[in-house]
C-alpha cells in the first residue's frame, strides 16, 4: 500500500502560500527597473496595473480548472488531462528543471543581498547565506508539511508589516509626488518589458494547486485562496508603488539597487530603514518556504507517474513525516546549482519567459473544459466568461512577444531547455511500456 500525503493544511495557509509565495523580492527590487522601462511615473504605475490584470484573469480562469480537477501537481495535471501527456509532461519538465528551483535561487540570492544591509558580505558569502537559507527551509518542510505552512502565515504577516508602513506614512508623509506622463530622463526597454518586470513580481500565485490534495476541501478552497490572494497583492503592490513615488523622485528610484529600503530612509531615517530590511528579509524567506513546500510536489507527482528520471526515488513519500523528503531534496540541490551559477536578473528573466508559456496554455484550456460538462463538474465559474480568459490569453501572447523581441538570447535558452524535455518524455514512455 503506497503512502499518502496528508490532509494538514488550512484555507488560511493556502491564501497564505498565494500571497506568500508572490509577495517576495519583486516589490522590493523591481519598481526602478519597471520605472525604468516604462518611461514615465504614470506609465510605470499602468505597467503595475496591466500586470495585475493579466495575472486576475489568468487566476480567475485557472481556478474554474482547479476546482474541476483539484489534484496535487496542479497546472502540470491539468495540461495533461486537457491537452495531453506531453504538453503536462513539458510543463513539469520545466517547473522542475528551471521555474521552481531557479525561484528558489533567485529569492534566495535576494535574501542575502538585504542581509549586506547589516553584515558586510562579498558575492561568495552571499551565495553561501542564500545556500544556507535554502537548506534550512528544505530541512523545515522535510519535518512536517504543516511546519511550512505555519512559516508561511508568519511570513505572511511579517511582509506585509513594511508593506502597511510605508504605504501608510509614504501617502501621509510623503511631499516629492512625483507623478508624472512624459520624463525625458527616462531611456528603458519600453512598456512591454516593463510589464513582464511586474510580472515576476506576481509570480507564484499557481503554486497554491500544486498541495490541492493536502486541503480538507480543495474544490472551494483553491479557487478562494487564488482569487483572494492575488487581490490583496494587487492592492498592496499599487498602494506600494504610489506611495514610493510620493516620498522618492522616479530618478531615486530607478538609480537604487534597494529602492524600498531608501523611501525607507527618506520617511523614518536608518532605524527605519532597518526595520523595512529585516521585512523584506522575512518576505523573501517565505516566498523561498512557499517555493520550496509547493515545488516539490511537480517532482513528486511526476514521480509517481514515472515520467522523471529516477522516478521510484522522488515518488517516495517519508515513512514518518509523511512528507516528499526526496522530491524536497531534489529540489533543493538543483536551486542549489542554481544559486552558486547564477544572479538575481537572469534567474527572473528566465523562468517568467518559460512558465508564461504555460500559463497562456492553462488559460486556453477552459475553452477545452467547458466542451467536457458530463466529465468535469468545477464548483467554481469563470466570471465574465469568455471575456476574462481572452483578456489573460492576449496578456500572455503579448508578454512572450515582448520577451522574444527584446530578450532573444533568455527566450531561446528556456525554449531550448523546455523542449529538451521532450525526447526524455518518449523514452520514459517506452521504458514503462517494455517494463510491462
């Protein structure tokens, strides 16, 4: 009798890993850069905005799916009822080789760079904290899947804390507002680019439908948890960005390299400053938690279905803990590579390219649900349907666009590690099939 993951987490931890898992290093680091791009005070709060939409639509459409087929594995499990075994089989090809794990680095790499605020540290020692940070998180969902979602909501709450602070004193206190339509100091890629910025600070909102079976009723719960997540980060991040350009002019924001912790500065001076790091800290330690408790679960179910090399080892389940050691230590020594070989840029701009290309087909695959009405019976509608996912359909194709056109180098590299996936896919396939 094969064991089975455990029912121990409450609707609050799964509004707690959307939110979680999105409220990150994004907000933190990526207003200058969105700035930037954007061209202008009022364009970069749009980009923000036309972010936000994309990503309500593609949740709102994604969650009529969810509650009709609410399997651990989520998106991966969905493609490959709705589109078929190798579409589902390339999306946790990816997840698993480069959109988890490399998240995982990226924000851990993001933890440490904040850490240089009150320990001096060169590149190495960063690497070697964000490792650090990594294993403990590992170590902590290895011992109790409820263990991470407890962090998680206390992550939670303590990165919303900065958040609340300097919305609320910026609005009040702050007199630079600048706003404005045309800034001719401005010289960034453009508002697509600008947009896809925004986007990796959205991203992670998916991760909640990866646990959908360790929820006590995950057909009503995931697409609660998705939509009210996500609209708390809607909120906080506009409020956040409008209250920055409130107490910073653009110019500041977009020549810092930590731009939250200097409106910080300019609204409560060094102490405050600290105390808007250790939140930002305590953000990023939970979107790293919340990539580590749900990314394991694609290894996991694609080891159970024997479709990933060494697939007996990963769809182990531990004894005691009951809980994907093996898949979680996977997991953990490929964001380990990851994080001693890459930075902060080139992780985000990777991983938004390649996982945007399945959310776009996550989106499309209502349409092929709605024609199964006997077969799939979702809890949930799609308001506004089939508007919403037009809207998320043409957000996608507009974001892999403006990624192609302006990173062709990144698009290619994640096009070439996706499809990478397939041939291995065939083999496996073949393997099972001689093995019976």
């Amino acid at each position: 009798m094969s064991l089975k993951l455990i029912k121990s987490l409450s609707f609050i931890d799964a509004v707690a890993i959307v939110a979680g898992s999105v409220i990150g290093s994004g907000i933190f680091l990526k207003p200058g850069i969105v700035l930037n791009n954007a061209g202008s005070s009022y364009m970069g709060l749009l980009a923000w905005l036309v972010g936000g939409i994309v990503t309500l639509a593609s949740v709102l459409t994604i969650a009529e799916v969810a509650s009709a087929i609410p399997k651990t594995g989520g998106l991966y499990v969905y493609l490959e009822e709705l589109f078929g075994d190798v579409w589902g089989f390339m999306l946790g090809w990816a997840q698993t080789t480069i959109v988890n794990p490399a998240t995982v680095a990226a924000v851990a790499i993001a933890f440490a760079t904040f850490s240089t605020f009150f320990i001096p540290m060169d590149g190495m020692h960063q690497k070697f904290l964000a490792a650090g940070l990594m294993i403990f998180l590992v170590m902590m969902n290895i011992i109790a899947t409820k263990l991470g979602g407890i962090i998680q909501t206390a992550a939670l709450i303590g990165k919303l804390l900065p958040i609340i602070a300097i919305v609320i004193f910026g609005l009040a206190l702050g007199n630079v507002h600048d706003f404005s339509m045309v800034n001719v100091g401005f010289s960034g890629a453009g508002f697509g680019v600008a947009i896809l910025g925004t986007l990796w600070a959205y991203e992670g909102w998916i991760n909640v439908t990866y646990i959908a079976e360790e929820l006590k009723d995950p057909s009503r719960q995931v697409p609660r948890a998705l939509i009210i997540g996500i609209g708390i980060v809607i909120a906080a991040y506009l409020l956040m960005n409008t209250a920055m350009l409130n107490a910073l002019p653009a110019s500041s924001i977009i020549g810092s390299s930590r731009p939250a912790s200097d409106v910080a500065v300019a609204l409560f001076g060094i102490g405050g400053a600290a105390f808007i790091t250790i939140g930002i800290m305590i953000s990023t330690l939970g979107t790293v938690n919340g990539f580590v408790l749900s990314g394991a679960r694609i290894p996991l179910t694609m080891g159970q279905r024997g479709q990933y090399p060494f697939s007996r080892i990963l769809s182990k389940i531990h004894p005691l803990f009951k809980t994907p050691t093996n898949a979680l230590i996977f997991q953990g020594v490929v964001a380990f590579i990851y994080i001693m070989s890459g930075t902060f840029n080139i992780l985000t701009d990777l991983l938004i390219f390649v996982i945007w290309i399945f959310y776009t087909m996550g989106v499309m695959s209502i349409f092929i649900l709605r024609k199964h009405p006997i077969k799939y019976k979702p809890s949930y509608k799609v308001p506004l349907y089939p508007l919403t996912p037009l809207i998320g359909i043409l957000g996608g194709v507009y974001i892999l666009f403006s990624t192609v056109s302006s990173q062709p180098v990144n698009s290619l590299i994640g096009i070439g590690i996706t499809f990478a996936g397939v041939p291995i896919f065939y083999y496996l396939r073949r393997a099972r099939a001689s093995s019976h």
